[in-house]
C-alpha cells in the first residue's frame, strides 16, 4: 500500500469529488484516479462508490480514511515543529463569520488577536452561508443556528438575542406593536433567506407562538439594517447587538420585551473539524475567540461529532 495514494484518499473523500481533490492537491484529475485505483487494487476492495457529483465511502475507505487522516495530522505536526522552530507563533487561520456579527462584534476581536499574534496570517470571510461550512481554506466557522451539524465540532459561543425595536420617530408616529400578531402587518426591518417565508418564533413561559413575516425591508447586511431603523422605516426584529448603543441612548425604543425571538436560531456556535490537524496558530485563535465571547467561562467542547469514524 504506497502511503502517497493512502493519503491521496483523504483528500478525494474531503473535498467529495476527483475533480475538486485534484484542484486541491495540483494534480491532474487522471493522476488522482490513478492513485486511487491502485489503492483499491492493492487492498482488493472497492473504497468509494461514485456518483454523477459525489464520492462516498465504503466500510472499508472510511476505515482506511481514518488511518490516513491520522498520518497526514501527525506530518503536519511534524513539519509545523520544523518550520516554527524558534520563531514566534505563526500560520495561517481561515475563519467564516456571520457578516453581521462579524463585522459589529468579531472586527475588533480580530483586530486585537491581530496585535497580539502579528506572525498569524488571518483569512476572515464575510458570509452566512450554512451548507459546506467548514472548507479546506476554512479552520473555524461562526454561525447562529438551533442546533449544529452533527458532523462538526461545535463550541457554544452564548446566546443570541433577538429583539423588537423601532426608532423614537417611528414609535411617536405610528406607536409600537404590543402582541406578536401585530408584526404580521407591520413594515418589519430584518435579515432573510432567498426564497424562504420567514417565520418568528416567540417563546413566553410555557407559550409558543410562530408568525409569519411579510418584511418591508431586507438584507442580510446588518449595519444597512440598522440605518433603516435609526431612519424610522419600520420596525426592526435583529439581534440586539445591532441597536445595543442606539436602545441605551434612548434613540431607539424596544418592544415585545417579555417575549424571547428567534428567526435563524439563539444560539452562536464556533464550528470546525474533528479530524482535521488544527495548527498551533488555529488552536490559539480558537480559544481566543471563545476567550472573547464567554469571558471568565469554562469551555468545554459542548457539541462534540454525534457521529465519529468507526474504530479501525
């Protein structure tokens, strides 16, 4: 068995198809074939079943895929122990952000991880998608959702808040809504899903209520939605870091208190691999960042894979 082709495995089932591990791995897409067949030749079993767009293990490719995962991780962390010997701490993070939370609460997290580890090179991405989370160029993903993959380790970051508010113009003209029914009509300011219908859930007690939305302004950047609330267009249903400033100074007036909302979730998870090699400088940036969310906090992993490779 040639240890090249074992590990050539490992990149065919992660990046789920030959064509996008050979772009991976700067290879042809036949020399990627190649190493695979003989593989299977010299185990004499098939490892893969292969569709139109995907790959997909057999027992016997996701028990080898385990091995090779393990000596890829441990030579990775042999040439990490190499080329960081005696220098700083250095590498490179590729981090996923929700764009809201991002760039109003995580910026200046990362500005300050930045001072601190000036040899780390961070790759932050700006985004909300929720399929394919963790890509190769993606160590760590941040994303507000019920419950995690249960594919991927999941690190509770806290609660996310939703919150009722409209500007003090808006409430002295047009007042605000007092029952949750009353967002039906209203001009609601929030994020959304093209090609979804969005649903408010709102819990009170032992009550559970779910309304529909019919928003008059929506995007899924946060710093724009606060401006359409600050400018009086309706009334905004977003995560109360948004208008965190604008309720304590009185400019903006909250509502439906008494409830707890949720459009996409109320939990932040921090989400990466579970067997994937995490270099020092992903480590280190991992528990900064839940530093910074849960400060003074234990972090335990909380949501650690429901689902884990089959022992070898």
């Amino acid at each position: 068995m040639e240890l090249t082709s074992l590990t050539v495995l490992v990149d065919i089932l992660d990046a789920g198809n030959l064509s996008q591990a050979a772009r991976n791995l700067k290879m042809t897409r036949a020399n990627v074939s190649y190493h695979l067949n003989q593989l299977e030749k010299s185990v004499g079993v098939q490892l893969v079943r292969r569709t139109t767009r995907r790959v997909e293990p057999t027992e016997v490719g996701l028990r080898l895929y385990a091995h090779g995962r393990a000596i890829q991780n441990e030579m990775l962390a042999a040439r990490e122990t190499i080329t960081t010997l005696g220098q700083g701490l250095q590498g490179r993070v590729g981090l996923s952000v929700p764009s809201g939370y991002g760039q109003m609460v995580m910026s200046d997290w990362l500005i300050d991880f930045k001072h601190l580890y000036p040899g780390i090179v961070l790759d932050v991405r700006f985004e909300n998608r929720v399929d394919d989370l963790i890509r190769d160029e993606v160590d760590i993903a941040i994303r507000v959702m019920p419950e995690p993959p249960p594919t991927l380790v999941a690190r509770d970051m806290g609660a996310v808040r939703y919150t009722a508010c409209a500007s003090r113009g808006y409430a002295q003209a047009h007042g605000l809504p007092t029952a949750l029914e009353a967002l039906r009509t209203a001009p609601v300011i929030t994020s959304g899903v093209v090609g979804k219908q969005l649903r408010l859930r709102g819990y009170r007690g032992g009550e559970r209520h779910e309304v529909m939305l019919e928003p008059t302004l929506i995007s899924e950047h946060f710093p724009f939605l606060r401006q359409g609330i600050l400018a009086g267009l309706g009334v905004g249903l977003v995560p109360d870091y948004v208008v965190q400033d604008a309720v304590a100074s009185g400019e903006v007036l909250t509502t439906l208190d008494d409830w707890r909302l949720s459009i996409f979730g109320t939990q932040m998870f921090m989400l990466y691999m579970p067997d994937r090699h995490q270099t020092r400088a992903v480590r280190t940036c991992i528990e900064y960042l839940l530093g910074r969310a849960l400060p003074g906090a234990e972090l335990p992993a909380t949501h650690p894979p429901a689902s884990a490779l089959p022992a070898p």
